[in-house]
C-alpha cells in the first residue's frame, strides 16, 4: 500500500518546544529518547533532561533563538488579559534565524464552538467560535501559518494520566450536561500524532485529532460511574446540550490506529490503574 504522507520519511533534527506543558514535556521527552536534540522555551528555568530557554513569550524577545529544524508550539489561548499568540508568535519569527522546514501550531477543536450540531465537521469546515477564547485560538492558528507556515493540530479534549477532570466529576456527584455532544483525544495518541507530524514528508495542514467515537457526555459519565461501581452523576438542570461532532476520518488515515479508539479503552485503564 502506498503511503501518501511519507511517515517516517523525515527526520525532526533539532526540535524547539514552545511551550513546556504536560504535552509538551512527553514529546520532548519522546524525541529525546529517539536521539533528537529537544530544546524548550520555557518562562522558569528549570533543570531535567530538556535543555530549557528561559523566556517569557508574553513580551518581546530580547535575543535571537538558535536556528533549529521543526518546531512544536504548543502555548494555550490566554485565560485572562490579551491574546498571548500575536506577541508570541510575531517575537517567534523574528528570533528565530531561520524558518524552520517544519512548525506544527496546537490548537483545538474549540474553532467550532459557533457550530454546534450532529453533522461531523472536518477539516475544510470553516472555524466559527462564540468565545474570546475561541477567536484567540482562530487568530494563533492564522499567525502561525501565516509567519512560519505551521501545520495546524486541532485536539479534542484531551485525557489520560494526570488528565481526570471526568473521573473526578463523577467521584464528587457534580451534576453533568448529559445530553452535550463531545469528543476527546487520549494523550498518547496525541503525542504520536504530533511526533508523526514531525516525522512525515508531506503532513497535512490541517488536522482533527479525535478518537474514533463521538458521543454524548451522559455516555461518558455513566460508563466511568459504572467502572467505579459508582452512581451516575445527576444531570444538570437545566440542561442545554450543543456541542459538535467532530469528522475524525484523516487523522485514522494519516496515523493508522489508535492505541485508544474510544473512550472507553482510555478511562478503563486509568480506573484499573487507581
């Protein structure tokens, strides 16, 4: 079978980490263990196994950054005050000496929060947000194409170790919303995802990364509640649903499968391992 993309076929080389998260700091330490050079801008200087440039891309850069192959930018949308992506992103693409042969920009599937429905949105859909937030996330995808011309991620909510917002939900009796349309990501096949994006020839532009199966929260919830031996958690009242379905169909065909399909090989194995 012929591979369209090229996986494999590409070498990161030297990888700067914008941004130091948790899903930064499992990439970094992923290409680190394969032999890359992995450097990361981080605001605190802290020491590990990452060589770290203690910066704060909230402000202009002061000094140049070293010229690098692939860049991975994985900062979240600014939860308060103004958008962190235009001084970020514009401070990026003048330190940097060089553009790099690949950048890949984080996003979310948060782009379509306007656009609530059960038609599965794809990647030629048009971004339509009803938030602050979500338009910053618009504007940082646009910049990052537009200055480096970054391939873009989309994740959906993202869960795996340390990732139990749900789990604990349920633990706690929180009502839920359980008729809201969701989709999610496990963290691991993130991480392959953007390792593959690293790695392949030709990556797409624009990628969705969800899991094989979109579902209702109410689904989500009472099959955690029942691994747990649990109650499921009450519904919300009023509740309100929306939320979106998302067309999972070219990350499954780019990364192959998943090594957790649905929800429910993710969260059993986080509740087996409690």
């Amino acid at each position: 079978m012929t591979d369209p993309w090229g996986l494999g076929t590409r070498a990161p080389g030297s990888v700067l980490l914008v941004g130091y998260g948790k899903l930064g700091a499992r990439l970094g330490e992923r290409l680190l263990a394969q032999g890359a050079a992995v450097t990361a801008i981080r605001r605190s200087a802290e020491t590990g196994p990452i060589a770290t440039i203690q910066v704060d891309l909230r402000h202009p850069l002061e000094r140049p950054l070293p010229a690098v192959d692939s860049v991975v930018i994985t900062l979240p949308p600014s939860t308060e005050g103004p958008s962190v992506y235009p001084t970020a992103l514009y401070g990026l693409a003048e330190a940097l000496p060089s553009l790099p042969s690949r950048v890949v920009f984080v996003s979310s599937t948060r782009v379509f929060e306007g656009r609530p429905g059960e038609r599965p949105l794809t990647e030629r859909d048009a971004p339509e947000v009803s938030s602050e937030r979500g338009g910053d996330l618009v504007e940082g995808e646009q910049l990052a194409m537009e200055l480096l011309g970054a391939r873009i991620v989309r994740p959906a909510g993202i869960y795996g170790p340390g990732r139990d917002f749900l789990i604990r939900r349920v633990r706690e009796g929180a009502p839920v919303d359980h008729t809201r349309r969701t989709n999610r990501i496990h963290e691991t096949d993130l991480v392959r995802l953007l390792e593959a994006m690293l790695r392949a020839d030709s990556a797409p532009p624009v990628i969705h990364a969800v899991d094989r199966e979109p579902v209702l929260l109410g689904e989500v919830v009472t099959h955690i509640a029942s691994r747990l031996g649990a109650e499921p958690p009450p519904h919300l009242d009023p509740e309100v649903g929306g939320g979106t379905v998302l067309d999972g169909s070219l990350l499954h065909e780019f990364l192959g499968d998943l090594e957790y399909p649905t929800f429910r090989a993710g969260y059993d194995e986080m509740i087996a391992a409690l």
